[in-house]
C-alpha cells in the first residue's frame, strides 16, 4: 500500500466535505494527530475504523483501502471537469461533466475553452455573511454582457444566469476553494481560482459611509439639508441594504443612526461647498479641483462650464470608475479622474497631466480629507495647491478643533472609534489661530469660518427630526493672496 497516496486521498476527501482534521477525530472519537499521521502518509487507519472513516467522508469502504478514488472520479464525476457550452443561435447554457455531447438548435456545440481572466474582465470577491459576494467591472449591454457566473468545487458546481441590464453580481454560498467561470457575450468564457478565504478589495471605508449618508438623508428626509439624487445609484441593491443591516446589527435604528452619527457633517459640509462654489464661479472661478474627492458626485450633478478634476487613491477611483458604470452613467466630458496619493506631492504632476490651466481661478474642494492626515502631510498639501493655484482661488475644508481627541461625547467617540476600526484613523486636529498661521505660511487668508455653533445655526436650526451639527467640527474657506 502505497500510504502517501493514500494520506493525499484522505485530505482531499476531507477538504471536499468541508472539514478540518480535528471536525474528522472528533466524529471517530480519536485525536486530530491521528487523522494528520493518515493524511501526512505516516500511518493508516486500523480496518475497523475505515467503514466509520469511510461513512465520515461519504466514500466507500473499498475507495479508501484501494487508494484509487480520485483517479476514478477524476474520470467520471469530479466537478472541476464541467464543461460548459452556449448556443450561438438561442443563447442556451449547458454544462456537463467528463465526455459528452451537447446538441442545441440542431447542432452540436463545441465546449467553451476557459482562459485566464483578464484587466477587462477583473473579479472582485468578498465576503459578505457567510457567503462570497462577487462582482465584476463589466458593462450589461445587449450587445455586451456577462451571460453566467459558475461556482465549482471539487463535488459541485452552482450556476447564475446573467441578463442585460441587471447589475453584474451574483451570491453564492462559500465554499472550500474551487474555481470562478463566467461567460463574456463577447470575449467567451473566464476563469479565475477561488482561494479558502478571498482577499477583499480594499476600498475607502469612510468615502463609503459618506456617500451612503448622503443617499439615505436625501431619500429619507422630509427637509434634506442636502440632495445628492446620485449618491444611491452609486450602490447595488445588496451593497445598500448590506450597510442597512450592518447598522442595524449593532442594535441601532437605522435612520436615528444615521442622522446622529453618519450624515450631519457630509451633509452639512458639502452644502457649505458646493455654496460657496457657486459664489466663487459668479467671480471668476473657471477649475474645481477635489481633493481625497471619493464617491463626490459633483460632476455627475453639474451641467454648467467648470472643468473638473477629482484626485484620490487608486483604489477610489478604480472603485468609483467601475460603480459609475455600473449604474449605467457616464463620466461627463469637462472631468478628469486621477490616482494620486495626496501626501506625496503628485497632485502638480496629475493635474497638468489633465489639462489643468494654473493661470487660471480654481476652487480647490479638501472635505473629509485633514482629518486622516498629520500636520506636516497637511502643510505640504497646502504648498502644493499654493503653487499651482492663480490668485484669487480659493480651498474650502473642514477640520476637527484642538478638543476632539479628549472629548468625552459619546458620538464623537463613536466616530474616533469607527475611523479606527476601519483602518483610517483621525490623526489631526487645530486650534483657530494654529490654523490661520499655518494658512497664512502658506499665502491664504480665511475668508469665512463655521464653528460648531455657526453650522448648528445655519444648517439646522428649527429641524424637527434628531439632527445637530457635529461637536468638535468646523468648516472654513481660503483665499490665495
């Protein structure tokens, strides 16, 4: 008897069913060291424990003792050899296993030969519940749509049909490892391996609870301080509702929650913006330039003549590139999208690289944005904006006082505690007169400045539902000398 081959049968079986060694000796009553000596091909099960070992990994008796199961099923029933097959004439999907024949409109189909999955055809997988949640950067045209989406595995195989103009994404129950196949309209059939544990891709959790803020408040309130109509287009269905029940798992009444915790300064901030950039284009201002600008939908809202610049990290933009044309939007002609991470001294270099003009009046938007960074990643960005910036252009921002990190209000500390969790944590805050001279260094004058009470007073004053300006938040704008 061959004991390695034998040992590599076992674990095989057993990562089919699911299992872990311990899972193993715990039903035959034996230690996880033993099932490792099996399957490490150090020794074998006694013959009266076979049957039971046999029963435990649902093969037989025989398959065990001969070693030779996988060889048989890689014959005849493994699922890893699904073929698929789609009719060029009707679009009927077929799949089968091992040597067969596939008719359809009277014809016989040739099976699909997979290739790697390419830049175009990119999968993103995540874990959501216990489930993988998959999505793909594709568009779902009639004339150019992912058709299905197959989950195999070494026992199973689960198939989604996809049809145009639905999102590109299915759910299926995880499973151990397996591989991905999914059928391009245009371009055939994919694949890619499904590790034990998919590497989410990582995306800005705070751009993300920002832009859900606004979707919720706009949809959701009766006297919303700030209509996004774009932000909801920019998730699925099941991402929404995801965020809804991640809320709510904590105990918490989604709306109270969200207009306590999440929407007050997304909301309020951008109002304050997206205002005082329509005073600065009556005077001039032809550029609008966003810094850290996230799932912003400025640009998808705007019909007017600014040229648009939005800077972020690659992983936003990519993510926002690919939500965009998902919802079935279009990125408009007067903007430009750039990668560029803000504390390096890029943004000089992207922004000429995309037509930007420095002699003429910008508007420079940095919301949300020096919260995350330190002081001296602070003052280089402010050098940078000053030298591609004609006189008279402005920066509007918002900023935490020198107060924030000692207080003791339970929201403020909520939301020091989700920054962390979510792995961008706050790093700075400023004092009024810290601020202005750091401005100042730096060739800006404050223009106008919001404290807590001044943002409470023109944003929420007479409301009748549970929103109140943040503690600890202000908002200024800046003028280049």
């Amino acid at each position: 008897m061959d004991l390695t081959k034998s040992g590599r049968l076992l674990c095989e079986l057993r990562k089919a069913k699911g299992m872990t060694q311990k899972q193993v000796a715990d039903k035959l009553n034996i230690c996880a060291k033993t099932v490792s000596k099996w399957e490490t091909g150090r020794g074998f099960p006694d013959v009266s424990a076979v049957a039971e070992l046999a029963k435990v990994l649902d093969v037989s008796a025989d398959a065990i003792l001969s070693g030779s199961l996988i060889r048989n099923m890689e014959e005849i029933g493994n699922m890893k050899k699904t073929k698929f097959y789609v009719c060029p004439q009707c679009g009927s999907i077929m799949q089968g296993v091992g040597e067969c024949r596939a008719l359809c409109c009277s014809k016989q189909l040739d099976p699909l030969k997979a290739v790697p999955a390419d830049e175009e055809h990119s999968v993103t997988v995540n874990e959501v519940e216990n489930d993988l949640y998959i999505t793909f950067e594709h568009e779902m045209t009639k004339e150019h749509f992912i058709g299905f989406v197959a989950y195999v595995t070494f026992d199973r195989a689960l198939m989604v049909r996809l049809y145009p103009e639905q999102d590109c994404a299915v759910r299926f129950p995880k499973m151990y490892g397996g591989r991905l196949y999914y059928y391009c309209s245009k371009h055939g059939l994919f694949e890619c391996e499904l590790k034990k544990k998919p590497k989410p891709q990582k995306k800005s959790m705070t751009a993300l609870m920002s832009a859900f803020a606004r979707a919720y408040h706009t949809k959701n309130s009766e006297n919303p301080i700030f209509c996004d109509s774009i932000a909801r287009k920019l998730f699925s269905n099941e991402e929404y509702a995801q965020l809804e029940r991640y809320i709510s798992s904590a105990e918490r009444y989604v709306k109270a929650y969200v207009n306590t915790q999440l929407a007050p300064t997304p909301v309020a901030r951008a109002k304050f913006c997206e205002d005082s950039l329509k005073t600065a284009v009556m005077t001039g201002t032809e550029q609008y330039v966003i810094l850290g600008s996230g799932l912003d939908t400025f640009a998808l809202r705007y019909d007017g003549g600014l040229k648009i610049f939005e800077l972020d990290k690659a992983q936003v933009i990519e993510d926002k590139k690919r939500r965009i044309r998902r919802a079935g939007l279009n990125i408009p002609q007067n903007t430009r999208l750039a990668a560029v991470d803000l504390a390096k001294g890029e943004i000089r270099k992207a922004l000429e690289e995309n037509g930007f003009d420095k002699s003429k009046k910008t508007f420079f938007s940095c919301l949300g944005l020096f919260y995350y960074m330190s002081r001296e990643e602070i003052s280089r960005l402010l050098e940078d904006i000053a030298d591609i910036a004609a006189e008279g252009s402005a920066v509007v921002f918002d900023f935490a006082d020198n107060h924030l990190f000692a207080s003791k209000i339970k929201r403020v500390r909520e939301m020091l505690d989700m920054a962390e969790q979510s792995g961008e944590p706050m790093r700075s805050c400023f004092g009024f007169g810290e601020l202005e001279r750091l401005l100042e260094r730096h060739g800006f004058l404050i223009y106008e400045f919001l404290n807590e009470k001044d943002i409470q007073d023109r944003y929420f004053r007479d409301r009748t539902d549970t929103m109140t300006a943040f503690e600890h938040i202000n908002y200024a704008l800046a003028v280049e000398r």
